[in-house]
C-alpha cells in the first residue's frame, strides 16, 4: 500500500508541477491604465516593452511604458500620452489611419524603417496609430493603437484613462520586424 501511494504521489508530483517558462514574449496585445496602486509611494503598473508583460513602477523600471492623461480644471481629458522611464526619446509617430484595416495593414506592412527622430513622450494617442519605440538599449518595439477610454471615476482623484495596442518587439536591435 506504502508502495502505490508513492508512485501515486510522485505522478501527481510530476503532471502538476509547475512548468517554468523561459519563452520571451516578443508581440501580442495588451491594455495599460493609469490606475495608482499602494497606500505611499503610489505606483502603477505599465507595460515592460522588453519582457511583453505588465509590471510595477515602483522601483522606476526602464523601458516601461505608461499610459496618462492631461484634464482641464474640471477634469475634461484633453489628450492621453505615451511615457517611459528610460529617460531617452523613445517614441516616434509612424502614421495616423483613418480606420482600422488601415491602420492594421500599415502595421503589417511595417517590415523595416530608418530610423526617425524620437521624442520623450508619444503625445496625443488616438486610435488607428502606429507608432515606435525605442528602449533604453536602442531596441526597437512597433505599436498600434487599438483604442482608448477615458472617463471620471468616483474611486479617482484624476480622471481614468486606458489604451489597448497591439505591439511587435525586435530583440536584435535592427529595424527590420519578424
């Protein structure tokens, strides 16, 4: 009996174990907010263009993306923006569209670029934009604006503001897109 239940156990072990996954997430589609998180130092979480993942900015990560907002006195959202914490110019507006299958074949069709002058933030973010990044490393990320939401919110001191993107890292450093 001693003898089934350890072979039993050491199956368990082994079909629910944790699987540790090394695989880097180079594109996919995510949606970031301006929502504060802890009681002080505040924080938020953003978009970590080199692992693909949302994380914490409480420490000042380098090469993560926020989305924020800029309101009038009654807190009317005037445009959203694009930050980054790796204190170079980072983004670069690719193209406006005028709808969707547009903006998506421009993305696709974003195979290669020369480089263009970056600025610190991607100001003024609306749906149907391609626009680039580049990290703190000079690597090199494409994004498309999928769409925004703002909106005031009571649990909010700041009106509440979103953007989901789809987005392509290039971990080699070249301009050339997989």
């Amino acid at each position: 009996m001693k003898t089934v239940i350890g072979i039993v156990s050491i199956c368990a072990l082994l079909f629910t174990g944790c699987k540790k996954s090394d695989k880097a997430i180079y594109s996919g589609t995510i949606t970031i907010d301006n929502v504060l998180y802890g009681t002080g130092p505040y924080y938020a979480k953003g978009f970590s263009v080199p692992s693909g993942t949302l994380v914490s900015t409480l420490n000042n990560p380098l090469d993560v993306m926020t989305i924020l907002e800029d309101h009038d006195v009654d807190f009317n959202v005037r445009k959203l923006y694009f930050s980054t914490s790796n204190y170079k110019n980072s983004f670069a507006l690719y193209g406006s569209y005028n709808n969707e299958s547009e903006a998506i074949q421009a993305f696709r069709n974003l195979k290669d670029f020369n480089v263009p002058t970056f600025s610190e933030l991607a100001d003024d973010i609306k749906p149907y934009q391609v626009w680039l990044y580049k990290t703190s490393a000079g690597y090199f990320a494409k994004i498309r604006v999928i769409g925004t939401l703002t909106e005031k919110r009571d649990n909010m001191v700041f009106p509440y503001a979103e953007c989901t993107f789809e987005w392509v890292y290039q971990p080699d450093g070249s301009t050339t897109f997989p």
